[in-house]
C-alpha cells in the first residue's frame, strides 16, 4: 500500500467512528489500515549475511489501492483477515466453534462444564450492521402488503 498522508489515514478512521470495520473494536492509537479486496504482492528474496529473507513487494493491483477499498482494521482483524476476500473470511470465522471443538480439549471442558456457551450465529461485520436498512421500494412495499 502506498503510504496514506495524515488526512487520507483520518478519513478512513472516522468511517466507522473510530471503530474497527470488522469487529466493531475502538482502534487504539496504533491500528492498520486494509484493503476490503485484497492487494496482493509479490514476496521478493533478499540475501543478507544473516541469510535468506523474505519481503512484501510491488502490488499486483495497484488498482486496489484507493480511498474507496480501504476499511479502518484492528489489528487482529487485519492480521486473521490477512489476504483473503470477505467471504473467504466470513467463512473461515464461521468454521471457528467446529475448529475449537475438534482440536481444543480445553474448549470442549469450558462448554461442558458451563464456562462458556455457544451460540452459533451467522458472521456479521461491524459495518454491515452500521448501514442504514434501506426502505423497500414501491414494488417490494406492494407484494409484502
């Protein structure tokens, strides 16, 4: 991503309040900016005397980097999202109870003694519930009437 000047960056956090897009956090004074549709780039090889080294190059869509594909991100948001679309996080966050419980015996003994409860919910981010319901158009009001 091309560095954001002062102004862009405060723009992109004020979107949501201040909040994280995703998880609806309130963003400390350190937090990342991502791209909504990722900016993928191509991982360049650098040979030090400390040896072989890997890092994050020129973007393969520059056309991604723009005010309008930029979300304000905690950084654990950022950091799970890392380079996937929405769905393919959506989706990933929606395997998270079956994960836990196939592979966490801690977990599986915190629901079983009543530590926790489960709840299974869709995944809805911050700024989906953020958004105004549109109101139906005439069309929609006359056929629900």
């Amino acid at each position: 991503m091309a560095r954001l000047n002062k102004a862009d960056r405060e723009t992109v956090r004020a979107m949501f309040g201040g909040r994280c897009a995703y998880c609806g956090a309130e963003l400390a004074e350190r937090w990342h900016v991502d791209h909504v549709e990722p900016s993928l780039r191509k991982l360049e090889i650098i040979k030090t005397d400390r040896g072989t080294q890997w890092r994050a190059g020129a973007t393969t869509r520059p056309d991604r980097d723009v005010l309008t594909n930029y979300m304000p991100a905690c950084p654990p948001c950022n950091i799970d999202k890392h380079a996937m679309s929405l769905e393919n996080w959506r989706g990933k966050l929606a395997r998270t109870i079956q994960v836990l419980t196939n592979n966490s015996p801690t977990f599986r003994h915190a629901v079983r003694f009543g530590m926790l409860h489960v709840l299974e919910a869709p995944v809805v981010f911050y700024f989906e519930r953020c958004v105004a319901p549109r109101a139906p158009s005439k069309d929609e009001a006359s056929v629900q009437a």
